[in-house]
C-alpha cells in the first residue's frame, strides 16, 4: 500500500514538473524568444501619446510705459453630440439656446436627427462660462473640446500693425507674421500608459515628458493712446476732405521706436469676414513705396549742409527753372525769381534750389559722377532710403533708390531725387531717415518691440544704433531749424505756443503705367516737435491719397500733422516756454 | 537566588557545551509531506507577489488624483483667461471713452506748469 502510494505521487510529481516545464517553455517563448511582438501589441494598446499645446504669446501695447495687453487668449469651446446616444435631444437645443445663443449651429435640431452619426458639432466658441453652465446640465451625450482663441479687446485699433491669426494657428500679416514662429512657442509631448478612461499613469519605464514652451510674450512700443488719437485723426481728415486712404506714422526720434502706426481703411481682426477688402490687411507704411515728394528735400538740405556744399543763407539765382542735361526741370511753385538763399528755397519747396545743391556737390554746375555718388552714400547708405529696416513687422517692402552704377542712375534721375522723384521708398524709411538727420546725426534701427514680458515684470530692450554719424551735429542742428523756419514762417498760429514744431509738405506726382498723370496727386507731410531747445520728442509722417483727387501737402495732409502734434505735446506733458 | 540560579546554568551549558554534541533534540508531531511543502512555498510566493502588485500599483493611485488636479487646474486657468478678457474689454479705450465718467469730463479751462 506504502509502495502503491509513493508511486503515485511520483506520477504526480512527474506530471507537475512536465506541466511546470512546459509552462516555462511556453514563457520563455513568450517572454524571450516573440518579446518584441507582445510589447509592441501592449504599447499599441496601453500607450497613449498627448500634445501638450504651447500657449501662444500675448501682445502688449504700452499706455504711458506700462504694459496693457492688446491681443490676449481665451479658452474657448466647441461642444459636440453623439446623435446615437443622446437622450434629450430637444432639451439639449434648449440649453445651448439659452446658454450658448449666437455660438448655437443654426441647424443643431436637425444634426441630433442624424442618429446614424457619432459626431456631429452643434456649437462652437463657447466660452469657459457658458461651458460649465451646460455641463451642470449633465446632458447626456454632449462632449467638450477645449481650444484657444485670439481676443482683440481695442477692436480695430492697430490692426495692421498686429496682423491676425488664421483658422491654422499660422499669424498672417504684421507681428502675428513676422514673429510667429516666436510668438507660438513649441508644443510639448506627453507618451505613457493610460487606463481605460485615457487617464495617463505613471506605469511602464517607456514614458516621454517633454513640457510645452510657451510663446513669447511681446511688447509693442505702440502706444495705444498716441495709436488711437493717430487712427481718429487720420480718419477725421481722411472723411474732411473726403479722401479714401490714408497712413500714419509717429515715432520717437531718439530711439527709433515707433510710437504709432495707422492705415485707413482698416479692420477688426475680430471680425475677418467682415473685411471688404484683402488690401485692408496690408500696413502700407511699410509695404507701399512711393515716390516721396518734397519731404525728401529735407534730406537733400541736410546733404547739402553736412558736405559743406551750403549754408542756410547760401544764395543762388532763381528762375523758376534749371537745365540738366536735355532736361528742363520747373518750380511747383513760381515767382520767387531772383537771388535768393536755401532757406528760402526749403520754405517755397523749390526744385531747382534742390538741383543747385546736386550740381554744388559736382563741379558747380553739372551733377557729376562725385555729385551722384556722394547723394546715394547719404541717401541710401546713411539715411537708408531704398533699404528694409528690418522692422519686425511682415511684408516690408524695400523700395528702389537706383544706384549710380546703374545705367537710369543718371544726372536727370538724380536731380529728380532730390526733390523726391524718381525713387520709391516706404514712410517709415521716410520717418526713420528724418528722425536721424534731426536727432543729431543717430540712425536708430526702426523698432515695434519695446520688450517682452517674463513671469509678469516687462524686461525693456534697448534701442538698436545702425549708424552715428549719419550728419554732423552741427548740420543736424542747421537742418532742424530749418524746418522748423518752413513751417513757422507760413503757419504761425497753428502751432500750441511755445514748442518747437517743423514740418515739410510733399505733393507727388502719382505713376500710372510709368507715366505721370495730372489728376492724381499723394499729400505728404514730415515733421517734427518738442521743447525748445530740446531734442525732439516726436516725428510725424502723414500720406494720403485718393483715386482721381489732386492732394496738397499743405492743405490736406499738415492739418492731420498739427491735429496729432498738437495733441502729442499735451500728452507727452511736454512743458512749453515764453 | 536568582544568583545560584544563574551559575548553575552556566555549570550546565560549560558542561554540555562540547565539540558535536547535539544541545537539543526536537521532533514535530505534525509531518509535512513534499506537496504540503510546495503548497506552502506556492502560497507564500502568491502573498508576496499580492504585496509587490498592491505597491507597484499604489502609484497609480496619485495618477488619478494628478489627473484630478490637472483637471481643476485647466478649468481655473480658462476662467481666469476669461476673466482678463473681460477686464481687458472693459478697460478698452472704446469703453473708457463711452463711461459715464468719461461724459462727466470737462476740458481744463485754464493750464499752469510748476517751473522746472
């Protein structure tokens, strides 16, 4: 019986150990030998990979150097249905209506029909608001899907100069373009194993964390008061004289911040099917060159008195015209014949003052090769005209200054240019260049960054010098006063007493399939203002235009100059004297 | 007493304490047999693989309270987003400008600088 016994669990015995072995055989298959093929089927199955997305940069504008935020984000909504399990369709309609209103699809009743469906979107920019009160409903059947959206709480207020974000994420136009790849930051990546409800656990030695980088921060040296006087004084003059569009720039001469920057018409980047026109979006005072007119003519006298070329009381004979080569080139303005000095030249805006500067730089009555040369190192090469300022704002045009190398880079085209034609060049190289010949000779790179914001302290940047000795002080001083005489000696009483104002008209000639049309002429105005014997706080540039109006200078685009100068001097609580 | 009580045992140990010498004899009154034995290592294996799950598990735990706290964390930040709009539209320069307050204004009549 003992006998009988042993032998049966040595069967057993036997019959485990096979068992035990074949199970270990069997794992070592599993484990070792197809290792690989079962951890990619777990992965496919537990692994779940999230994008933690960047939060992209907010915008700031500046009211009297304090921060304000101009574009922010808000978390938004798109609530969706199940149509298959969704109990209470009517009720859910009723909800959203009272909930969600105007963010409710017109046709959500007939989207909860379509029971054949699992998805169907029934609102869309909800706010976190209106969320959480339709999630209190406990409607069953109703999902949420979180997102962002830009919010523009000035509405249009420099709208060109900030750009808008499209339906992508991608920024298009102004800073939005420009910085974009800045202002988005980096999207983060979360990979581990998650449960049945997609909860992510810390489970497994596979899982990848890698944080999103948020975008950054930015901000603008716009002003958002001198931006909103500057689009309400364009708009005023614009509706005035009843012209159809217009540009605005101000800027800080001392340190090439741009101050403000306006375009009529204009837009809500909030309401982007509401724009007419695509030609809205473009900030044309960087991306429209045009021939300048007789504002450049302020860079041609402070050539002519940096070079030693003249004097403000240098004289010449006035005709009302002068030759070059084949050439007869004419004054706008006539009668001031005789001899008669720079300054007196500069007030009337005479060319032929202009072209005697040109032929002075030559051998005195010929604008020669050293004439030329010497007007392109100054214009293009110090002033920057012809170039892109590098402004971090998209769609920058460059204009043309054509060099004297070039075959059309001749005499005829360069006694153009001193009078501002033949050349195309945006305002703000205008503004820039100006800012420069009246600040005592800095170029100051054109900048729409005053800083960025990090952990809610706004870290400045420091202004960019390009060149320092673009003019000498003492022809800096000379030019600016000169300005300032052709201003004040035809509009005495349009100034507030007691600062120190100038200005310069420009009246173009408007191009139509390269040949010059009467019916149709661009105002330009280019000025400067501050203290007295102070350095400038201020430069303005003002352009309007309008299909089939002939537009003076003077008469149409200094008053929007004064308005906003006028205006500027009050709130820069700049204090008069006398 | 104590003190006699200690010395003899010390008497007894020095006197047993020899070189293979069995100090103590014990036998079982219950025998286990080999598949009592393989139960028992079976069971105690199972114990300890019960305890290593029930730790390597316990983090998983704080997953859901983590998840909890992301949760909460995402519907504040998208309040206080909605927040600062609203206070960024209300302090909207269009807003400032059509206040109530703003109507009460009146432009200065008259304007004195302190000298410099």
């Amino acid at each position: 019986m003992q006998a009988y016994t042993n032998k049966r669990i040595r069967v057993l015995a036997i019959i485990v150990f096979v068992a035990v072995i074949l199970f270990v055989i069997r794992l070592f298959y599993i484990q070792i030998v197809r290792h690989d093929y079962y951890a990619l089927q777990a992965n496919s199955e537990q692994m779940r990979q999230w994008i933690l997305p960047a939060v992209r940069g907010e915008i700031y504008s500046l009211d009297r150097g304090k921060p304000q935020k101009l574009v922010l984000n808000e978390t938004v909504f798109t609530v969706w249905a199940d149509p298959k399990v969704v109990a209470e369709p009517d009720k859910i309609i009723d909800v959203l209506k009272r909930v969600a209103g105007g963010n409710l699809r017109s046709n959500a009743a007939d989207l909860l029909k379509k029971t054949d469906t699992r998805y169907q979107i029934l609102a869309t920019k909800v706010s976190s608001r209106q969320a959480q009160l339709i999630k209190k409903e406990k409607l069953y059947g109703l999902g949420f899907e979180r997102g962002e959206q830009r919010v523009y709480p000035e509405g249009e207020l420099a709208s060109q100069v900030l750009g808008f974000v499209d339906n992508n994420g991608n920024g298009q136009y102004g800073l939005e373009g420009a910085l974009n790849n800045q202002l988005t930051g980096k999207d983060g990546l979360l990979k581990t194993i998650a449960d049945v409800r997609d909860v992510p656990l810390t489970l497994g030695k596979d899982n990848v964390m890698v944080p999103a980088v948020n975008g950054q921060d930015t901000v603008l040296t716009i002003d958002r008061s001198i931006q909103a006087y500057t689009e309400k004084a364009l708009r005023d003059g614009l509706q005035k004289i009843g012209a159809k569009n217009g540009s605005a720039v101000v800027m800080d001469p001392q340190t090439g911040r741009v101050l403000a920057m306006a375009n009529y018409p204009t837009y809500d980047p909030s309401k982007l099917n509401e724009v007419e026109d695509v030609a809205y979006f473009n900030n044309n005072t960087i991306s429209k060159p045009y021939e300048p007119g007789s504002d450049i003519k302020t860079f041609t006298v402070a050539m002519g008195l940096d070079t030693g070329t003249i004097t403000p009381q240098s004289t010449y004979l006035n005709t009302d015209y002068i030759q070059v080569d084949d050439r007869t080139i004419a004054n706008a303005l006539k009668g001031h014949t005789g001899t008669i000095t720079m300054q007196d030249a500069l007030n009337y805006s005479l060319n032929t003052g202009m072209v005697t500067i040109m032929q002075r730089l030559g051998n005195g009555s010929q604008i020669t090769d050293k004439a030329r040369n010497t007007t392109y190192e100054y214009f293009h090469d110090r002033m920057r005209l012809g170039q892109l300022t590098g402004i971090e704002l998209a769609n920058e045009s460059a204009g043309t200054v054509i060099a004297p190398t070039d075959a059309e880079g001749n005499a005829v085209r360069y006694s153009n240019m001193s009078f501002g034609q033949g050349m195309d060049i945006t305002m703000l190289q205008v503004s820039a260049g100006f800012s420069s010949i009246i600040n005592g000779g800095t170029y100051y790179k054109p900048t729409i960054i005053a800083g960025k914001m990090q952990n809610g302290n706004f870290v400045a940047e420091q202004p960019s010098v390009i060149r320092s000795n673009v003019i000498s002080q003492t022809a800096s001083d000379q030019t600016r006063e000169m300005v300032h005489i052709a201003r004040t000696g035809f509009h005495r009483n349009i100034d507030t007493p007691g600062y120190y104002v100038g200005g310069k008209t420009g009246t173009s000639q408007t191009l139509v399939n390269g040949r010059y049309v009467n019916n149709e002429t661009i105002a330009t105005y280019l000025g400067f203002g501050g203290a007295i014997n102070q350095p400038s706080k201020y430069v303005i540039m003002i352009e309007i235009s309008s299909p089939g109006m002939n537009l003076e200078g003077s008469l149409h685009a200094m008053p929007i100059f004064t308005d906003i100068s006028n205006w500027m001097l009050g709130y820069m609580q700049i204090q008069p004297k006398g | 007493m104590p003190n006699r009580r200690n010395q003899s045992m010390r008497t007894f140990q020095s006197s047993r304490m020899n070189r293979n010498y069995n100090n103590v004899s014990y036998v079982s009154a219950v025998k286990l047999g080999p598949v009592t034995h393989t139960v028992l290592v079976a069971l105690m294996i199972t114990v300890l693989g019960l305890i290593y799950l029930t730790q390597a598990t316990k983090a998983t735990g704080y997953d859901y309270a983590a998840q909890e706290i992301d949760t909460k964390i995402a519907e504040l930040a998208s309040q206080k987003s909605s927040l600062e709009v609203e206070n960024a539209k209300l302090t909207a320069l269009k807003s400032a400008q059509n206040s109530s307050v703003a109507a009460n204004m009146v432009a200065p009549s008259d304007v004195q600088y302190l000298p410099q």
